[in-house]
C-alpha cells in the first residue's frame, strides 16, 4: 500500500509539473504574439505617417504650394 501511495504522488506531481511546464510555455508564446502585434502596428503606422505625408505633399506640389 506504501508503494501504491508513493507511485500515486509521483503521478500526480509530475502531472502538476507538466501543467506547469505547459503554462510557462503558454505565457512565453502569448508574450512573443503580443510582442508581434506591436511591432507590426508600429511598422503599419510608420509607413502609413510616411504615405499620409508623401501624398500631403503631392496634393500640395499640385495646389501650388511648396512646403519645404
């Protein structure tokens, strides 16, 4: 009976540290996608401030008015 206990404890903890494992794993990927969304945001905008301002500049290039 004390080596049944024994194998049942050594079951449970290792399921306990598999699940552990599992979380860190997730938390690591759930921080590398939330790091990703930033990045690519931060590039959409970067780009999208320089289209927006290109344009601006053609429109007025067009208009008659020189801003540099």
């Amino acid at each position: 009976m004390n080596n049944l206990d024994w194998l049942e404890r050594f079951r449970y903890d290792s399921f306990v540290d598999n699940i552990g494992r599992i979380g860190e794993e997730i938390k690591i990927g759930l921080i590398f996608i939330a790091f990703s969304i930033v990045l690519s945001t931060l590039i959409f905008c970067y780009f999208k401030y320089r289209y927006d301002k290109k344009s601006k500049n053609e429109n007025n290039f067009k208009n008659g008015v020189d801003n540099d």
